[in-house]
C-alpha cells in the first residue's frame, strides 16, 4: 500500500517529538470530541507543549526532564472540565493515526503501546471511587464526574 511513499523515519530526536505534538495538537484542539475538553481547561499550547514534549522525550528517548504529574492532572480535569473514557478512546484514535502519518520504526510503535497502557491507568485512576476528603484537595468544582 505504502510502497510508492517515500519511507518515513522513527522518532529519533526531541525535534521529531515536538514535530508529532504540533500535528496531534494541531488536530486535538479542533476535534469535536476532545476539543471542548482543552477549551474548558484553557490549554494554552505554546505554554503546554514544551513540557508535554519533555514528558515524551523522557518517555520515549529517556533524555530530557519531566517532573509533572500527568495522573494528578488528568483527575483534575475529570472533575473539572468532564475530562472521561470517551475522551481517552479519541485522544488514542488521533495519537496513533499523526503517529502513523509521520512516522515509522520501534520507537513510534512504542509510543502507541506507552500511550495505550497510560490512557488505560488514567482512565482508571479517574473512574476510581475515592474518599471525600482526598477528592475536595484535588477539585476545585464541587461535585465530581465520577467516583
Ligand atoms: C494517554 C493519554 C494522555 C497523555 C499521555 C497525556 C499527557 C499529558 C501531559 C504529559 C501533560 C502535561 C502535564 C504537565 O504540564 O506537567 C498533559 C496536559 C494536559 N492534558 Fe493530557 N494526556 C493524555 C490525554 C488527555 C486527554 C484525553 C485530554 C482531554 C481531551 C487531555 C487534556 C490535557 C490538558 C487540558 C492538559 C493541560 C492541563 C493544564 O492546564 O495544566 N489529555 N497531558
């Protein structure tokens, strides 16, 4: 199918990474599923997108720093902009389809399976039940989605 393109290259460098996040965010901001998610939250991109590659970088090519806590973060969205499942299945429909766009080789096929096994533990830790206490330290909204 692919043998008439010229052939793509792996994720090699912080350059390719930030290269995939435009692309994906590029489509991510206007998809109509995930797109109000990042309008709720106010997702400034130029502010976000370098720690979201150091976040790669350190996951994938295991150079660069990243000292967030996406799990955190992602409950917070939960409750506060209905961050859900729903959101996780079409961020991973994007992610693979501007992965397999750009690039080709180990290191993108484990930025699937990496991102897969995460949207899994994130999914998880959000739909988890958790005591009220821990639950109003992390939401600013009074009620939550789930749990
Ligand atoms: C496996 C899937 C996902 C991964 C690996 C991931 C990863 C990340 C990372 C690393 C950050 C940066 C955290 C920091 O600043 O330290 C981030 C931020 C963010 N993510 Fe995700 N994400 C995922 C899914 C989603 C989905 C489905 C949504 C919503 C549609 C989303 C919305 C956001 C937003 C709005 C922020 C910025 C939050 C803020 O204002 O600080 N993410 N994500």
């Amino acid at each position: 199918m692919r043998s008439d393109l010229p052939a793509l290259g792996d994720i090699e460098s912080r350059t390719d990474i930030e290269a995939l996040l435009w692309a994906f965010y590029g489509a991510a901001l206007i998809d109509p599923v995930l797109g109000p998610v990042f309008t709720i939250a106010e997702m400034d991109l130029a502010t976000h997108l370098p720690r979201i590659a150091s976040f790669w970088e350190a996951t994938l090519l295991g150079t660069g720093t990243y000292a967030g806590r996406p799990m955190q973060l992602h409950r917070h969205l939960a409750a506060t902009a209905g961050l859900a499942a729903v959101h996780f299945e079409q961020w991973l429909v994007l992610w693979r389809h501007t992965l397999t766009a750009l690039f080709d080789g180990p290191t993108a096929t484990r930025a699937v399976g990496d991102a897969q096994r995460m949207a899994v533990g994130m999914i998880r830790d959000i739909e988890k039940p958790r005591p009220a206490k821990e639950t109003s330290s992390l939401a600013t909204a009074p009620e939550r989605m789930a749990g």
